[in-house]
C-alpha cells in the first residue's frame, strides 16, 4: 500500500502544476521562444527558485506538454484502437484522435508548437509514435501492411504526413474539421501501405 503524500509534496505539486499552467497560458498567447523563466514565475507568483524546483528549464515545460499527448496516446487511445478489427480501421482511428487532440489544445496554441525549432515532432521514443508502431507491426505481422518498409519508417512517414495537415489546417486557422480531413488524407495515404488483406 502505497504511502500518502505529504503536505509538503502536495504542496510541491501544486506549485508544479500552477508554474506549468501559467507557462503553457503564455506559449498560448505569445509561443514557447518568446517567453522566459522570469516571467512565468512572476504571473505565477513564485520566486525563481521554485521554478527550477520544479522544472530544470523551459524546456522541461514543453516536454511536459509533449508528455501528456503521449500519455493520452498510450492511457485512452491505445484501449480505444482494440475496439477495431483490422489496421486500416485502427489507423485511421488513430489519426481521429490525433485530429481531435490537435483541436482540442486549440489553433493559436498548436499554430506555436508547429515551428521548425520544436525537436519534439522527431524525438525518439515518444509513446505516441510507439502506439502507432505497435498497430503496423501487427499489421504487418496479419500480412495486413506490406513488410518490405520497417514499421519505424511507415509511423514516420504516416507522421510527416500528418504534421503536414496540421500545419494546413493551422494556415487556414482552424477552419475546417482537422479530424475529418486528416482521416480522409490518411485514406489516400493508405492505398501506399496496405496489401489488400486488411
């Protein structure tokens, strides 16, 4: 049974959870390079120190953001892609969601996220690409995707592809569905990689 936190941690977390909701209430309104340390803490209304407490850097913060998609992807959509029988349906449920996550952090805050200086698109390791890679895999393995590509190399490509959407539809401001467009663009994309079988 596992120990319940102190009032210190809690309050360690509180102060965590209220510096990453300030810095992310920032990047929405004027992007991740044009804010500092200094002025996160100062709308949050804690010394410096605290910050990095809590956090090594700035960066840590956008990992963190970063991190909760992937939490997302591995927690809730990984259960919900066992609802389909096949990897094309579970492919293209996958990038409804990714629509749908997109769109529900909002337009002006992905419109900063999507810039060229944001490695966090090409990090390795990342559990939502390892999601996706888990259902190419088995694809591949039912003779479903064709196996003449790693699976590594078809989740890049799927994302490459689909980054490409989300930076049109934040070009367009929001203003069509990004989860309908995006799975009717991974339909066509799918023709590429499926055998037939699925």
């Amino acid at each position: 049974m596992s120990a319940q936190p102190t009032k210190r941690q809690l309050q360690a977390q509180k102060t965590q959870d209220k510096i990453y909701n300030v810095a992310v209430s920032l990047m929405q309104k004027k992007g991740f390079d044009n804010i500092t340390i200094e002025e996160i803490c100062k709308k949050a209304g804690v010394s410096i120190g605290s910050f990095y407490n809590c956090f090594k850097s700035k960066y840590d913060v956008l990992h963190a953001i970063f991190g909760e998609a992937d939490n997302y992807f591995l927690n809730t959509v990984t259960g919900r892609l066992q609802t389909k029988d096949n990897a094309h349906d579970k492919i293209l449920l996958f990038f409804r969601h990714y629509g749908h996550y997109n769109t529900s952090c909002g337009v002006d805050f992905v419109k900063h996220l999507f810039n060229t200086q944001n490695k966090m698109f090409v990090a390795k390791g990342r559990n939502m690409q390892s999601v996706l890679q888990q259902v190419i895999i088995a694809g591949q393995k039912r003779k479903e995707i064709r196996a003449d590509m790693k699976a590594e190399e078809i989740v890049r490509c799927l994302f490459i592809a689909a980054r490409g959407v989300v930076h049109d539809w934040c070009q367009h401001d929001g203003s069509y569905n990004l989860s309908d467009y995006l799975v009717n663009y991974m339909e066509l994309l799918l023709a590429g990689i499926l055998t037939g079988n699925s």
